[in-house]
C-alpha cells in the first residue's frame, strides 16, 4: 500500500482541529475536497479514522493509533528533505527574557546549531508548533488549548514569572507596595477588543479577583515602546508588569516593589509535538530544563500568596 503524504498531511490537521471547516481553512481547500481525500484515505488503510455526525468529529481507536504513526512519518519525510536543517524554530514574546535565556544559554553549548527565532504571542505558537512550523513553544498553556488539541503535543512547566509594580521616578524606595494604594495600569488589550489574547486572559482573570478596574494601555509590545509609553503618563499609578521588564524599569531609576497582598505568578510551559525528536531540539529541551532549575524559576520568592488564575 502506498499512502498519498499529503492526504496524511491532511488527516493530521483535521486531527488536530477536530472540526473539518477549520481544517480545511488551514489548508486553503474546501471542505467537501477535504472530506474526499479523507475518505480516500479510510479507504486505503482499510478502517476509519473519524467519527463525525452533524456536530461533532472524534478521532477512532484506530485513528489514534494512526495519528501517533502519521506524525512519525511526517517527520521523517522533513527530515529526508531538509537533511542539512539541524536547526531549532522557536519563536519570543516581544522581550521577555525566558525564551531568550533558553536560547542563549543553548547557543553557547552548541554554536554549532542554528536557533531559527520569530516573533509570536502565546497562540500563534501553539499554533505554528501544531502545524509544524516551530519546534518548541515557550508560551502560556490555557484550558482550551489542551481541551481542544488532547493529543499530538507534550509540554512540561518552565517558569513562574513573578508581576512586580513600578513607580515613578521619585516615588520612595519601598521593598513592597498595595496593589490598591493606586490605580493599576497594564500592558494589554482587554477583554471585547480585537487584539483580547491570551496574556488578557490572564490579566482579566487577575482584575476580576482584585475586584478593581485596571487601566489598560493597549500593548506596545517591545520594552522600548513601552518605556515610551510610560514616559509619556504622567498620572500617579502603578505599572504591573512582568519581572522581565520590571527590573529594566529598575536599571532605569524607577521604584519597583512586590505586591503585598498577593503575588500574581504568569505560568510559562515549555511544549513540543509527541514525536520523535531530532537530537537538536531534544538537546534544545534539555537545556531548558536545566535553565530552569539553575535559575529556580519555578520557585520565585514572594511577599504575598501565589496567584495564578484557574487551570493556570
């Protein structure tokens, strides 16, 4: 039997999506072509790998095992065409240093490999890692992601990332301050905004169990735009803001404290496809691990209670 590659390209995808019309937007093909090529398919393994009626579409037992063994061949076949590719695809946000410690840290072990860095949010490299465009994501995992993709990816903790506030310059030196003395300003876009992610998730599930209004200032994205920004404000607020650009703030003479009353933790998770990996971005794993329990980023110090919001 000679299986069509692209017709397993295509059965993963709907695989992974578990909904044809989504699938077939992906792929930039319609759906009743999606369909037939599936069925085709079905028809060359000899059993069926969906189950679907007008609502929903589950993979079978067979499916699943089918599943595992087509990421496989994939894999193989990008291997077999891109034999002098050794290189690891990951991607930052914006500034902030995980990503960019991982990397670091792994370009000096191994200078002899290539790290294919991008720029992408927290769902946009879920989604290239699933679609095989990225090798690891660094990103914030969320309920949905792992309710609508089960199967197909694996990940681990990687950092918890603690929120500091920043003052103003000539704000009094203070080891720690209310998340409520002030009004609390945060770079992102809120809820019912065209650019709501899932950073704004999180900050939205944070505001909600303040019970306080945050002032949200749309996200800049790199640190020196919001410097800028925030040279621009000249209300007396309070800046919450990853530990990343926090201690920026700090170089640059402005107060920063920890929260009192609790310490709001960001999860970051380290993921990759459940599929053999090439000795690159195994080693690529390794390094991260070992980054974070060097830098004991999973044990932040704290004033105040950890917070995460549910399900991290």
């Amino acid at each position: 039997m000679d299986l069509d590659l692209r017709s397993v390209r295509y059965f993963v995808v709907v695989a992974d999506e578990l909904h044809f019309g989504r699938a077939a937007a992906k792929l930039h093909i319609s759906q009743p072509a999606l369909s037939k090529q599936i069925r085709r398919l079905e028809s060359e393994v000899g059993f069926r790998l969906f189950v679907r009626d007008s609502r929903h579409v589950a993979l079978t037992a067979e499916g699943v095992r089918f599943l595992r063994d087509a990421r496989v061949l994939i894999a193989q076949a990008v291997r077999m065409t891109h034999p002098d590719d050794p290189g690891v695809r990951i991607a930052h946000i914006f500034d902030l240093d995980t990503s960019r410690l991982v990397a670091d840290a792994y370009s000096t072990r191994f200078p002899e490999v290539p790290v294919i860095a991008s720029s992408m949010d927290s769902q946009r490299q879920f989604d290239a890692l699933l679609k095989g465009q990225l090798d690891v994501a660094m990103i914030r995992l969320t309920p949905a992601m792992t309710a609508e993709h089960p199967i197909g990816w694996r990940h681990r903790p990687l950092r918890l990332e603690p929120f500091w506030l920043v003052g103003r310059p000539g704000d009094p030196p203070a080891e720690t301050a209310s998340l409520f003395e002030r009004p609390l300003q945060v770079f992102g876009d809120p809820s019912g905004s065209a650019l709501f992610n899932v950073h704004g998730q999180y900050l939205a599930a944070l505001e909600h169990r303040l019970g306080t209004a945050f002032r949200w200032l749309g996200n800049p994205g790199t640190f020196d735009q919001c410097l800028a920004q925030m040279r621009r404000t000249t209300d007396a607020a309070l800046l919450l803001e990853f530990e990343s650009y926090a201690f920026r703030y700090r170089n640059l003479g402005m107060p920063i404290h920890q929260p009192r009353e609790l310490q709001p933790l960001y999860p970051w998770s380290i993921a990759w496809r459940d599929e053999p990996l090439t000795p690159a971005v195994a080693r690529f794993l390794e390094v991260a691990a070992e980054q974070s329990a060097e830098r004991e980023w999973l044990y932040p110090e704290q004033t105040g209670p950890a917070w995460q919001p549910d399900g991290a």
